[in-house]
C-alpha cells in the first residue's frame, strides 16, 4: 500500500478520533486536578493538625504508587467492594488524584514562599484567616507556582495514555489498533509521537504566554522558564 | 485468614516480581547515567552541531509518553533494526534508560553550570587541559550539586517501570496482574502491590539521601536542597 495513502487516509483520521478522546481526558482532569491541588496544599499548610496529617498522607502514597496501578486499582479493583466506574471516569478519576497530588506539592512550595508578613498583615487589617488565603496569599502563589504546574500539565498530557491500558481508544490506542490492523508499528506510533510532541510544545508556549498574562507589574522575579 | 494464607503463597512469586522490577530501575538509571552525563557534557562544551544533536534528543524523548516510547521500540525500531529477538525485559530497560538519559542530561547540564566559570578559567591557568579540569576540578564539583535532583529520577523511573507491564515484561504489576486473574483477589493483592511500591520508593530515596550526606564536602554547601 502507498505510503502516503496509508499514512493520510487510514492513519490520521484514527488518530483524530483518538485525540478527541485524550483532549477529553485532559479536558475533565486538569481543572479538578488543579483544584484537588489547591485544596490539598492549603489544608497541608494552613488546616489543623489533622486536616494536615490527611493531606500529606494523601500524596506520601499517590506519589509512591504507580499511576498505572492506581489506574487498575480504580478500574479493576473497586468493583470488588461494589464501586464500579467505566473506563473513561476511572482514567479521569485516577489522572485527578495523581495530578492533584503532585500540584500540591508546587503549590505548597509556593505557600511557602510567600513571607508570613503577609498574612500578619492582611489579619491586621481586618481579614479572617480564610479571607486572607483567598484574597492575598492563593493570587501570590499561584503565579509563582506556575512553572511547577505546567510541568505537571505536560505529565498530564502524557500520562493520558496510560488510560489505554483500561481499553479507553485515546491517541496512543488509536494508534495502537492501527498499527496491529495494517502491521506498521514503526510509522504508526512515530505519527502519534509526533502528535504528542505538537502538543507538549504548544502547551509550553500556552504557558509562557500566560506566565506573562498574569504577571502583576512590578512583582516579577527572576524568570524561571517553564521546562517539559 | 484464607486471603492472608493464600497471600503468603504467593509471596515467592510476588518478590520475583520486585527483584524483576528493581533490575530494571537499575540497567535504566545506570543506562541513563552513562548516556546522560556525556550528552550533559556536549551540551555545556560541544560544538554547534553537538549541541543540537542532544537538544533534538532531550526534546523528543521528554515530549513522548513513555507508553508511546515503549510501544515505538518494542514494536516498531527494534524489530525493524533486527533486534526483534530482544527481550521485552531488555528492551524496556533500554526504553527506560534512553528516556531517563534526556532527563538525567538536564540535571547535570544544569550542575555542571552551576559551578561557577571562574573554576575552569583557574584550573586552566594552572596548566590543566581542558579535560582535566573537566574531570577534576568541575565533575567533582557538579555531581554532588546534581545528586539531590539526580535522586527524583529514582522515584520517576521505578513508577515508570510499571509502565512495562503494556510489552510484557513480567515485573511487578505483571505478576500482580496475573495474581488477580488467578486467584480472584483483588483488592488485597492490589494494595499490597502499592504498599511495595511505596517501601521502595521511600526506601531507595532515604538511602540516595544518605548517600548524599556521605560524600558531601564539609564546608562546600549547597544550602537546603
């Protein structure tokens, strides 16, 4: 068969059907990742000593388990005890808490940077605990912790595939079926490389632009810039 | 008691799969050490070309899902170059060990130029050559700086080897994957499992960090890593 025939008749259009599923994928965990990640970090830094305990435990054991074992413990394992999720939603569930985790983690870097004369001094000025969080501490950190999360967005983008592993059809199965259908391992999974590697740089130059969108004149630091 | 029972059966088989996964965490940190530490090298002092030869490979091995990676040599390039004999238990080392080059490349490009460049203008002025002084004024110097971050790439490639379960290297998850099936335990196993990855990921970090306190210069250091 032509190459060219293969590769843009039979190739790509799979392929596209894949991506819509792994944008999906991605498209379902980030906000939720981001938000887990928020919410854990600021219950590790500012919660009680219980609330604290909980949060860090939490990502003590997300971030020691494989993300493909959480996967198969979501997918495979919580049937046992009467919890049952489709492939799909036990993907996204697993990507919210792997990428929740380590979000937290930046974000609680960035907590802790921000200096505690701030907190002194918004409660000074009136503002409960939580108001404070909010209102002037959260805004601080979390441009700070942009570099950090992005890198984790970019995980996210990768990690996506793994949802193969529980059947779901996203860019690398699309490729997967393709290639054991035509056997054209090498340009199959070459083109959905090639994919991923469109998407991985995009987000780079998303997240440079928004670095920049966000900035508050006059708080700039020293650039650290976004890496893979 | 009868899941625990059949637990302890099985344990022989299930540290099989440890002694399989750790193998592979070690040919891939040793693989990605001796690959990455010269293209860090050719990054901070090679030519042009050099340079880009190494930027070209850190971008497309840090681009791809390692599932993708996996997939593309297992069936794909290596068949393709008429290795199709390999293993997949050594093909998901070389995988393993070709990303983590990319990785490990740009943390000890960035401690090799961290250390500061008064260092090699000095040593040269005492009549070194130029390698010397790399080997034994800079790298002495770089790779105690590059140890704290070169110890997350323990953890990175030890959840990443689970990955090898999609070729059929029979490791860890492998092994559980098949207890399941067999047995018709699930969660029991499953944690289990997880708890192991966790012993060994906490372990391997607590002794790296050990490690580090081991041969850190008295005197020379890098502030709280």
């Amino acid at each position: 068969m032509d190459q060219s025939v293969f590769i843009f008749d039979i190739l790509l259009p799979a392929l596209m059907q894949g991506l819509v599923v792994t944008l999906q994928l991605i498209a379902c965990s980030a906000p939720f990742g981001l938000a887990l990640g928020i919410a854990v970090a600021v219950g590790r830094q500012y919660g009680g000593r219980v609330t604290s305990w909980l949060c860090k435990t939490f990502v003590f054991l997300i971030k020691g388990t494989p993300l493909l074992l959480l996967l198969f413990i979501l997918y495979f394992g919580l049937p046992a005890i009467g919890i049952t999720f489709s492939a799909f939603v036990a993907s996204v569930v697993g990507f919210i808490l792997c990428n929740g985790a380590y979000n937290a983690e930046y974000i609680r870097g960035a907590l802790i940077s921000i200096k505690d004369g701030q907190m002194v001094a918004a409660r000074s000025l009136g503002m409960t605990r939580w108001q404070a969080i909010k209102n002037v501490i959260l805004p601080q950190a979390l441009r700070r912790a942009i570099p950090g999360l992005s890198n984790e967005f970019i995980y996210l983008i990768k990690y996506s595939s793994l949802a193969y592993m529980l059947t779901v059809i996203e860019l690398s199965g699309a490729g997967k079926l393709v290639a054991t259908k035509y056997f054209t391992y090498t340009e199959s999974f070459a083109v959905v490389g090639v994919i991923y590697l469109v998407l991985v740089t995009i987000t780079t130059a998303a997240v440079s632009i928004l670095e920049r969108r966000v900035a508050v004149p006059g708080t700039a630091r020293a650039a650290t810039a976004a890496q893979l | 008691m009868d899941v625990l029972s059949i637990l302890i059966d099985w344990l022989p088989y299930l540290l099989s799969g440890v002694a399989s996964t750790l193998g592979l965490v070690l040919a891939a940190l040793t693989l990605g050490l001796l690959l990455g530490l010269p293209m860090a090298l050719g990054q901070v002092y090679g030519s042009r070309p050099v340079r880009w030869v190494v930027g070209v490979y850190v971008w497309f091995f840090r681009g791809l899902p390692i599932l993708v990676l996996l997939f593309l040599f297992w069936f794909g390039i290596f068949p393709g170059l008429g290795l199709g004999d390999l293993s997949a238990f050594v093909v998901g080392a070389v995988v393993l060990g070709l990303r983590g080059a990319a990785y490990q490349s740009q943390i000890f490009r960035g401690a090799i130029q961290s250390v500061g460049e008064g260092q090699m203008i000095a040593a040269r002025s005492l009549g070194m050559s130029r390698v010397t002084a790399i080997r034994s004024v800079i790298l002495p110097q770089a790779m105690r700086i590059a140890l704290p971050g070169w110890s997350n790439e323990y953890p990175n490639i030890l959840t990443d080897s689970a990955v090898c379960y999609a070729i059929g290297v029979v490791e860890l998850l492998t092994i559980t994957a098949r207890m399941v099936t067999q047995t018709h335990i699930t969660m029991p196993i499953y944690l289990a499992t997880a708890g192991i990855f966790i012993i060994l990921n906490y372990g391997g970090l607590k002794a790296l960090h050990r490690l580090e306190k081991r041969i850190a210069i008295p005197g020379f250091g890098t502030g709280a890593m």
